[in-house]
C-alpha cells in the first residue's frame, strides 16, 4: 500500500474497475522497483507488451521531477528498449553493456544474408563487432526446438556471426559473461572481418521493433508477426 499524490486524469475505467493509466502504473513500478535492473526489466516488459512507448514514459517523468524514486525511473528509462522479448534478455543485456559499455548493442534485429533472405533474430547483437548472444530459458532444452536452436545457430555462424548462448545460471554473477564475452570478442578479431551477414531488410519487410509499429499492424499482420511473442 502506498500514498501518494493523484494527478487529474490518472485513472480509467476498464471493466467497471478504476485503474491507473499505463504511464502512471509503469513510472510508479519503475520508481519502487527495489533495484535498477528491476526498475529497467520492468518498464522492458511494459513496452514489450504495447501498453507504452518510451516517449510516453519520458514525458510522464519530466512531468513529476520531484516525485519519489523519478530518478531510478529516469535512469532506467536511458537503457530501456522497446523491442526486449523477456526479463532475461533484458537481464543478459544490461550485464553485458556492464562489461561492455561501448557496445552497439540491438535486440532481436533480424539478420540476412547478402541475397535479402532472414537467417535468424538474434537475441543480442554488436552490430560493430558482430558478436551476438542467445538467452536460453527452460524451454529451450525441449528436444525439437534444441534442434532448431543448433541450425540456427550454424547459420548464423556460417555468415560470419560469432554467437554465444547463456543460460540462468550465467545471469547470477557478473564474471561469467565477462569472461565468456571476453573469448566471443576475442574470436571475432582472431576471425577477421567477413560479413556475410546484414540487418538491412530487404524491400516489402515489415519492422516491428518499435511500439508503433506493433500498434499500427492490422490484427492479421499481429498474428502473423507477433506469434515469436508465444514462443520467446
């Protein structure tokens, strides 16, 4: 239970119940989130599932400056992405960008080849080193997928990807994926430069990376390009 101010129009109604608007519920989460890796999944997850955009949640902020816990919320506004498929993956990246500051990090960008076919979405990937990382829940160690897991990533590696896979237990300190970073990093050099790979997509591929473009998709389009959202 908590106690705080109340701006005019925070609340909607949504089946007879009154409940905070999305910008107020996510900025409250944000600023109580008990660190700020938490404060970050959360908001993640909120633009995950189209409730926000980012520009929504800055301009909510800059309109409470003095308000309880603004400043977590707007720190983890700077290293939120629209496009994180689940806490995890937003988890690896922020241990990553840790032990990696400069890295030009995406999430799940799609990848192809130089003829403009889709090899794979990985979860991570540095576009200037061309290094990529996979988060792989419970539900990846199913025999099927852990089939299709491996061809995958085989392709990726074929056009010049260095991948490398984490898993729950590599998330609970930091010196595992800064050491295993570290080597990926380090075969990326030793490989030298071949890009057979690009994120540029090739004409008539619809994007839906950002909130927007996710909002603006028909209802067939949604099942169409957002079935990844059941089996992330």
């Amino acid at each position: 239970m908590t106690r705080e101010r109340m701006d005019e129009g925070a609340t909607t109604i949504l089946d007879g119940i009154p409940v905070h608007t999305p910008d107020r519920a996510v900025g409250w989460a944000a600023r109580y989130a008990a660190t700020l890796t938490e404060a970050v999944v959360l908001v993640d997850m909120a633009l995950a599932a189209d409730l926000v955009t980012l520009d929504d949640l800055v301009l909510w902020c800059a309109l409470h400056p003095s308000w309880t816990g603004i400043e977590q919320a707007r720190q983890a506004l700077l290293v939120s992405d629209e496009n994180s498929w689940s806490p995890q993956e937003t988890r690896l990246r922020l241990r990553w960008l840790d032990a990696r500051p400069s890295a030009r990090l995406v999430t799940n960008r799609p990848v192809f080849d130089r003829a403009g076919r889709h090899v794979a979405t990985p979860d991570l990937l540095d576009l200037d080193a061309g290094v990529a990382g996979e988060y792989d829940g419970d539900s990846h160690l199913d025999r099927g997928r852990r089939a299709g897991d491996l061809a995958r990533l085989a392709r990726m590696r074929s056009l010049g990807l260095e991948v490398e896979t984490f898993v729950a237990g590599d998330l609970a300190a930091r010196g595992p994926i800064v050491g295993r970073l570290g080597a990926a990093y380090a075969r990326a050099i030793r490989s030298g430069v071949r890009r057979e790979w690009t994120v540029t997509p090739p004409p008539g591929w619809t994007s839906t990376s950002t909130v927007e473009e996710r909002r603006a998709l028909t209802a067939s389009q949604q099942q169409r390009f957002l079935g990844y959202r059941r089996a992330a």
